[in-house]
C-alpha cells in the first residue's frame, strides 16, 4: 500500500497488518490512532481493539461505504459474537470509498479519558480486522483476523 499513505507514514513508525482479506496501516501519532484499511470488496470494515486475545471486550469501529456516503459505528463487544452500538468520542474521524476494493481511513483517539484502551508505545494491543461483503453493519463478516499489534 506504498504510496496511499503520505499523512500516515510521516508520522514515525507504521505497522502493516494482513488477514482476512485485508490489509492495514496502523500508525501512534501522539495520542491519536491513524489507520488505512483495504477489504477486499464492497462492504463495510471493522477494525477493533482490545488488550487481550478474542474479541470479548473489544472495540470496534466500523465503516459502510455507501453510494451517498460512509456510515460510521462504534461496537463493543460484551459477549461474542453478539456487538451492540456504543457512544463515545473515541473515533475521531472516518472517510470511506468504495469499488472492487472498500478503503477506510480512520483517526481514533490511542489515550485519555475518549480511548477505549490507553495505547502505549511497545504495549501489546490485540487487533481485529473484518470485513463484510454486506453493507448492513449487523451482518456478520465475511472474513475475520486477529493479530498482535506493538507500536
């Protein structure tokens, strides 16, 4: 995805995850975390975090592309794989588009009193990538991964 990212690689050190499908860029920049997601289809993307493996107790901001638009969620995830919405201030921005691949970049808060999980540099945080060839944001995914993330 070299290329895509000017604003997320400039700043610092950016991790690249793969599963499920997809793809992602994941940079700390500051106390904010900027993400860049590639699907593999129309849909919607969800990218979740969570200091422990599974997704009980995760977080998840998801993203459906529209023709007229994104449409923007936050999940948490009490008892899988059941998710219900959530209201907070941890996503800070979330743009969308849409074609043979759905491409989702995000800004969520990393830290304070907005973020789900305080993000610490070399801090384990446990990633879930999904995805959804549905743009019904309680259709299950199509697709999903768990990976490490330190950054």
């Amino acid at each position: 995805m070299s290329g895509v990212l000017g604003w997320l690689t400039m700043v610092g050190a950016v991790q690249s995850l793969t599963g499920a499908g997809m793809q992602a860029d994941v940079a700390l920049d500051g106390d904010v975390l900027r993400v860049h997601i590639e699907a593999p289809g129309p849909g919607w993307v969800a990218f979740g975090i969570s200091d422990r493996a599974g997704l009980r107790g995760a977080h998840l901001a998801m993203v459906a592309v529209l023709d007229d638009g994104s449409v923007l969620a936050e999940h948490h995830v009490a008892d899988p794989p059941q998710h219900h919405p959530v209201q907070s201030r941890w996503i800070r921005s979330a743009t969308g588009k849409d074609g043979a691949r759905t491409t989702v970049d995000l800004v969520l808060v990393a830290r304070g009193e907005d973020a789900p999980l305080d993000i610490q540099p070399g801090s384990p945080t446990f990633v879930t990538l999904a995805w959804s060839v549905s743009d019904d944001l309680t259709h299950h995914s199509a697709a999903r991964t768990e990976v490490v993330l330190r950054l």
